[in-house]
C-alpha cells in the first residue's frame, strides 16, 4: 500500500526547499506509508519554516491521502510589530515608576 501525497500552495510558499522540490519534480510524492511520509517533511523542516503532512478528509475526492502544509506566518511574531501591545509584550524589562516622575 502507498501514501500519496500533494504539497499545497501554503508549503510551497512558506518553504522554499519545497517550492524548489515542486519545480524539480512535481507536486505529488508516493511513500509507503505515511511514516516515510513524516520524514520527508521533517527533513523538509530543518533550518526553514515548518511543513507537516495533513491526512486527506475523508470526503475529499482527490486520490490522495494526505497533503503537504505550512502556515504562512508563525503565531506571535512579534519581531515586526508596531502597536504598543506587542512591544509591550516584547520588553521584559519591569515597569519603572511612571507615575512617581510627574510628582
């Protein structure tokens, strides 16, 4: 039996190892079981931004059983933030006085 999977849009643009993978051989991979399958995306992972295999819905009409994902951005980054809660957040510097100055 064999695992079939399609990297989707989301990988091939969070990862560019994935993206030049897809441009080399093409957007569906077979493994033998989702195992293997795992691997490769762990191996895809390393040094980039995360991919991940996503088992098939089981009412998705397409042959595959699985797809290759990724997020595009990673939850709470917050180094390109600009509001003052996120800096907020950022600093782990406690509090001075702020009030006591205008004494």
């Amino acid at each position: 039996m064999s695992y079939v999977v399609e990297v989707k849009q989301s990988a091939r643009k969070a990862n560019g190892a994935v993206g030049r993978l897809v441009n080399r051989e093409g957007s569906r991979r077979t493994f033998p079981d989702r195992r293997a399958a795992e691997a490769w995306a762990d191996g895809l992972s390393e040094g980039s931004r995360p991919v991940w295999i996503r088992a098939a819905h089981p009412t998705d009409r397409s042959d595959v059983d699985g797809y290759l994902v990724s997020r595009r951005r990673q939850a709470l980054a917050l180094d390109g933030a600009y509001d003052k809660r996120r800096r907020r957040l950022r600093d782990t510097t406690p509090p001075s006085d702020t009030l006591g100055q205008y004494r």
